[in-house]
C-alpha cells in the first residue's frame, strides 16, 4: 500500500474528497460562489480554519450536491476558492452566510 492509497482512506473516512472536480460535477453544480483570498496563500495558518468552517456548514445545511475547488491565478498561484452548488438558493445562503473575505492583493502573504 502506498502513501498515496493511505492518505485516500484516510481522507475517506472523515468524508473528504479526493481529487480535482470532474466536468459531470461541474455540470450537476452551476451556481458558484467564487471566495478571493480563502487560501494559504493569503491567509496564512487561519486558512484551515475558515476553510473548515465552510465546508463544515455545507455539510451540515446541503442536502444537494456541492464542491470545491481551488482558485488559480494563470501562473498556478492559490488565490481562493470556488463553492459549486446544485440549487441557486443554496448558493444565496452561503454567500450571505459567508460575505467576500477580501480583495487579492497582488503580493502573496507569503512574499511580504
């Protein structure tokens, strides 16, 4: 077993997802709420933690389909992240539950 299949079990049995968005998910989850700045990038150590609150909420509030996926500059660089959603009324409520964090600034925390 590698470590690779280790992580995947692991991260199975505490409900996370594995891999990237597919396009049939992409397609079943229209309505996104685009986060700027929910990334380690630029948040830092704190970003688990809001990250988790998210999630967290989804999956106690959303009994439709929804994902997550990275935000990422042309270069690759982790700028947020986008919540896809199946019902546009969930999508309202996250959003209003959980308002933009920020603008981007063009430098990474990480390079300041």
């Amino acid at each position: 077993m590698t470590l690779s299949d280790i992580t995947r079990r692991i991260a199975t049995r505490h409900g996370l997802r594995w891999g990237f968005v597919s396009d049939r998910e992409r397609q079943a989850t229209p309505h996104t709420v685009d986060q700027i700045g929910l990334s380690f990038d630029a948040m830092g150590h704190p970003f688990a933690r809001a990250h988790g609150a998210r999630v967290g909420w989804c999956r106690k509030f959303i009994d439709a389909e929804w994902h997550v996926e990275p935000l990422q500059r042309v270069r690759g660089e982790d700028v947020g992240r986008r919540f896809r959603f199946e019902r546009e009324e969930d999508a309202q409520h996250f959003r209003r539950r959980f308002p933009l964090l920020a603008v981007l600034d063009a430098t990474p925390a990480a390079c300041r």
